[in-house]
C-alpha cells in the first residue's frame, strides 16, 4: 500500500511549491522587494528548466494505484507528466514569469505586501502546474481550487481599494458556488461508475447501465458546469468584467491567461480520456456554450470604453473560440484538443502582450487616484512611444486575426478547421460572424494609437521590468507569426 514518488515527474509543480514557502519566509526576515521579485522569477525559470528536461523522455507518471487495488483494470496513476502536460506546463511557466515582471512596478506603486503577493502567485501556479497533469477527479478538483483560492487573495491584496475588495469577494463567492457544483457532478459521476480515475470512469461509462445513464449525464453537466466558471464561459461569465477591472492588473493577466488555460487543460483532459462514451451528451452543451459565449462577449466588447473591461469581454469572447473545437464529440477528438491547446498557446502570447502595455502605460490623475485607462488615454500614443505603439498594434491585430498577426489568423483557422472536420458547420457559421464583430473593436482599438492626440499626455513611463515583458512577449508573438505550423505540429504530436 505505501506508493513510490517520482520526484523527476513532479519537479516542476514541487520546484514552485518549495519557492513559494521560501519567498514567504524570506520576507519575513526582510528580505527587499527587488530581491522576492528575482527569486519568483527565478523558480518560475528553474520550474520551466525543469519541464524542458522531462521533455526529451518518455512518458513519466506517480500516485499509481498499488497492485493490490488494481485488479484487472489499469495500471491507473493520478498525475502522468506526458506530452500534453508538459506543453501546458511550459504555457503555464511562461505566462507567470511574464506575469512576475509585471508585477514588480505595481508592487511597488500599490504598496502590495510582496512576500504574500509572491507566496500566493506561486501557490496558484502550484495549482496550475497540477491541474495540467492530474488524471483522477480528487486531483483535479484539489488541483482546481489550489489554483482557484489564492487568486482571490491576490485580486483583494489591495487592502483599502473599495474595487478591489468587491471584485476579490465576487470571485470567492463564484468559487466556492463552482466548487460546490463541480464536487457534486463528481460525486455522480462516482457513484454511477464507481471510478475516480480518468481511465477507469472511460469503459465504465461505455458499459453503464440504462437505469444509470440519467446519473452519469447529470454528473456530467455538472462537472461541465463547474469549468465553466473557471473559463468564464456563458453564462457562468459574469465575475470576469469587475474582477478584471478591480484586481491589480498584473493578476488580471494571470486570470486571462494562466488560470484560463489551467482550465481549458483540465476541461479537455476529462472529455477526451473520462467522457468520450458520453460525447452525445456534452457535445452539443459544449457547442451551444461556446456559440453563447463568443457571441455575448464581442457584443458587450462593442460597448466598452475602456481598455481593461474591452480585455476582459474580449477574453470572454476568446474562450468561446477556445470551447468551439471541443464540441465536435467523439470522431475528431484528438484533434480537436490539438486545436483548442494551439489556440490557447496562441491566445496566451497575444493576450499578456496586450495586458504588458496596458500595464505600462496606464495614466494616473494624482497618488491616491484609481488608474484612468481609457481608450483614448491610447490616443496618439504612437507619437510619444513609438515601439510600444506598435507593439500593441501588432498583439491587437494578432487577437482580431489580420495580417501581419499571421499567428491570430493562423489560430483562428485552426479552431475552423476542427469545428467544421466535427461536422459542426452552425458553429462555424456563429465563429466567422462573431470574427467579424471581433475585428471592429480591436482595429478601433488599434486606430486610436495613431490619431492625434487629445490632450497633454500623463502617462507614467513603464519600468525596465515591464519593457522587458512587452518586448519578451512581442518577441514571442513574431517567432510564432514566422512558423505557426511548426508550433501547430509540435502542440498535434503532444495532444
């Protein structure tokens, strides 16, 4: 009964884990900002160091079950260090080193406790880490809320902002109700098959009996349900916009990117290794959620003003293109998953980059002031920050899907192609008008950096950190423009 670890498999998620513990201590006996700030991004580094080692070698897993309880079934293992989770894993580092380097001027600036603010990123990048790998329902609802719980933390670090204090008790509440209704689609799904990991929930499915299936489809939706509050989906979406517009914003770009493709992870893992017998079932849900949820989220971006609520919907609108190729059922579903994790590594390059220079170069009226970011505080911001300018022109382009953001476009056929190979085709339909819609609020967007400006510019300018993560991502987002099928193939192989 006593299980053997494979510390090589779980180095990334423990290298992390190790890092957040110390950087707490660390600051506890004074160590400066600067200093936790390095050493975030340092284990965050060491984390993704350690991926790229695994990378290379064959399939490794731990947490199996002993033989004693595997009888005839599978040699089953909770947490499996494959291909897949080692490309989300990546996805996952790299979107938090970018995240870190955000951090460090707004740490400053909203005198947000650092130690804490550090300890709590790495715990919800612990979550992640896990999330990504895990391949039993215990796992991966622990996994989900180790993810979820100190990003609500993080959102309400700001302790005397009204906004911020609303928007983190928004997002607690929107947890704890998801968690509730994940946990009780998994007590079905339980009880119906009586299996908890992935490859056993599989055939038992295929072999339920009729007096079962009401149970195991309840359980299903449930489940269903419960990731899609985690990725902002239709109509589980509605804490996105103010816990977007409340949290400091480098936390706002860790909920659009890291946590969302935490989730999306997690969400192909169960439907294409635990439910495909079911695909009848969450197939067309999956289908109208994701037409419901890119359709709502251009609309109300048509309507914002300023530039983190447009972000915000935008992002809602992106997971809807993300959920589209999930929703072909059982046929095409490996690629089917290889789209949705190309286009969330797209998504997630454009996405940071666009945060990156919002982040940098959001206005202040005085000290104690909230931040004004407008859309036409970016008015002529071409005249005065020429490659910033251009630089988030280029990650607009990129999410509208235009040339020369060959990455968007290329993103965006992939996810077609797999909704129209499922035989999907009013999906496809729902994507190209929702496209269309997506392109005028990006290149008004885009516009407002080359008019003229309006009036005197008050912005600050952007720290060395932040310059680095515009320039780091915009670097990211051209090498992926350059050879996208290169990318697109390497993600195929590793779904």
């Amino acid at each position: 009964m006593i299980q053997s670890i494979d510390y090589a498999a779980v180095a990334p998620p423990l290298i992390v884990a190790v890092a957040a513990v110390g950087l707490l201590l660390g600051d506890a006996f004074g160590l400066p900002r600067r200093a936790l700030g390095a050493l975030s991004g340092g284990a965050l580094a060491a984390a993704f160091a350690a991926v790229l080692a695994l990378g290379p070698g064959d399939c490794r897993a731990t947490f199996c079950l002993p033989d004693g309880l595997r009888g005839d079934g599978p040699a089953s293992c909770s947490y499996v260090a494959d291909d897949f989770t080692l490309a989300f894993q990546g996805i996952v580092l790299l979107g938090a080193l970018v995240v870190v380097l955000l951090s460090v001027q707004q740490i400053a600036d909203a005198k947000v406790p650092a130690g804490e603010y550090h300890f709590l990123l790495l715990a919800a990048v612990v979550g992640a880490l896990a999330l990504v790998a895990a391949r039993d329902l215990i796992l991966l609802v622990v996994a989900l809320e180790t993810l979820s719980l100190p990003v609500f933390a993080l959102v309400g670090l700001r302790r005397y902002d009204g906004t911020a204090s609303e928007a983190a008790l928004k997002l607690f509440l929107v947890s704890v109700v998801s968690a509730a209704i994940m946990l009780f689609g998994v007590s079905l799904l339980y009880g119906a098959t009586g299996a908890m990991h992935l490859d056993r929930i599989a055939p038992a499915l295929a072999g339920l009996p009729a007096e079962l299936d009401a149970v195991a489809a309840a359980g299903i939706v449930l489940l269903l349900a419960g990731f899609g509050f985690k990725v902002a989906a239709v109509p589980f979406h509605f804490w996105a916009p103010d816990v977007y517009q409340g949290a400091p914003l480098p936390v706002a770009a860790f909920l659009s990117v890291v946590s969302k493709a935490a989730g999306f992870a997690g969400l192909a893992i169960v439907l294409s290794l635990g439910l495909p017998a079911y695909a009848h079932v969450w197939g067309p849900l999956v289908a109208v959620l994701a037409a419901a949820t890119m359709t709502l989220g251009n609309l109300v971006a048509l309507r914002q003003r300023t530039a983190v609520r447009l972000l915000a919907w935008s992002s809602v609108a992106q997971s809807g293109y993300m959920l589209a190729p999930l929703a072909v059922g059982t046929d095409h579903l490996p690629e089917a998953v290889a789209a949705t994790t190309a286009y969330v590594a797209f998504y997630a390059v454009m996405n940071l980059g666009a945060f990156a220079v919002v982040t940098g170069f959001r206005r202040r009226t005085d000290e104690r002031a909230q931040p004004i970011d407008t859309l036409d505080d970016f008015r002529g911001l071409a005249r005065r920050a020429p490659a910033t300018a251009a630089a988030l022109a280029f990650f607009l382009i990129c999410l509208a899907g235009l040339p020369p953001g060959v990455m968007g476009l290329f993103a965006k056929v992939v996810v077609f192609r797999g909704v129209v190979a499922g035989d999907v085709v009013w999906l496809a339909v729902v994507m190209a008008v929702n496209t269309v819609v997506g392109l005028y609020y990006y290149l008004l967007w885009a516009a407002r950096l080359f008019a003229a400006p309006t009036g005197p510019a008050a912005e600050t300018a952007p720290g060395l950190p932040v310059r680095f993560a515009v320039a780091a991502t915009a670097a990211g987002a051209i090498v992926l423009s350059v050879a996208p099928q290169v990318i697109l193939q390497t993600v195929a192989a590793a779904s």
